[in-house]
C-alpha cells in the first residue's frame, strides 16, 4: 500500500507542477479573471488548494486549531510556492513513514469543528482526489479563458513519463 501513496504523492506534486508552469505564464490579469467555477479565479482555485493541503497537514501533524497557510494579499507566485512546498511534503512524510503509518487513525476537527477519527490512507485518498478535482476545474477555467496550451495531468501520462 505504501508504494501506492509514494506514487500518488509524487503525482500531486508533478500535476500541481505542471498546471501552476502554465498559469504563472499567463498575465495577472487572466489570473485573476473572473470566471465560472468553485471559486471564481485560476488565482483563488490555486489559493484554495494550498490550503487545503495545508490544513490537511496541520490536522495530520495533530495541530489544534489549524491556520490558513495563504491569503489574497499574496502573489500568484507566492501561492504557487506555497502549493509546491507543502505538496512536496507529502512524498517525503509518506517515504519516511514507519510500517502501518497509512492505517494509524487520528483524530482531527473540521472547519465546523466536528470531530473526527480516521485512518491516514483515507485522508491521503481524499487530499489527492481533492487536487485532481481542482486541477480539473482549472483546466475548464484556462479552456474558458481562451488558453489553447494546457498541460496534461492525468495519472496515467505521470506514469507513462516514468
């Protein structure tokens, strides 16, 4: 099971890597734009998803009251940093974890302060399927925005590089 979260790690990362190239060669403005979505900007969709990857390390980390790691005050190319180095916490956590890391349940609070226990593979699951969710919507949203070169991020062309 292990060798199946390094992989998908390491996909998140190559995945994140390849829409945030694309996004930070596009002018502020169209980041910016405006358009259709979960949230309503390639710049928000981007800032949403490093904190959630964020809050998702902190409640693994069992940080009590998690913090939002970004804001809109920042740059895109500050968000997108912020994205790559928490996304590329993940395939070291996971390569230095001990034998049964991925089925230990920790207990954490939502954003409602529900609490809940579950084990990590369950919340890995979820925290690369949430990236691909919104890498998916970036790519309607670049498609919307008249952007004609988009970089393919299925799992499947990850491997196939490898």
């Amino acid at each position: 099971m292990k060798q199946v979260f390094e992989q998908y790690a390491a996909y998140n990362v190559w995945a994140n890597q390849r829409m945030i190239d694309t996004i930070l060669s596009l002018p502020e403005e169209t980041v910016k734009r405006t358009v259709e979505s979960s949230f309503s900007s390639l710049y928000l969709t981007l800032l949403h998803m490093w904190n959630a990857e964020s809050v998702w390390w902190q409640r693994l980390k069992l940080v009590e009251t998690v913090q939002s790691a970004g804001n809109t005050h920042l740059s895109i190319q500050e968000i997108s940093a912020g994205l790559m180095g928490q996304s590329s916490q993940w395939p070291a956590w996971i390569e230095k974890s001990p034998s049964g890391a991925l089925e230990h349940e920790f207990i954490y609070r939502d954003s409602k302060r529900r609490q809940f226990k579950q084990p990590v593979y369950q919340m890995l699951l979820h925290l690369f399927n949430h990236g691909t969710y919104h890498r998916g919507q970036l790519v309607t949203m670049l498609r919307q925005l008249n952007i004609t070169t988009i970089p393919a991020t299925d799992f499947i062309v990850f491997t196939r590089g490898k």
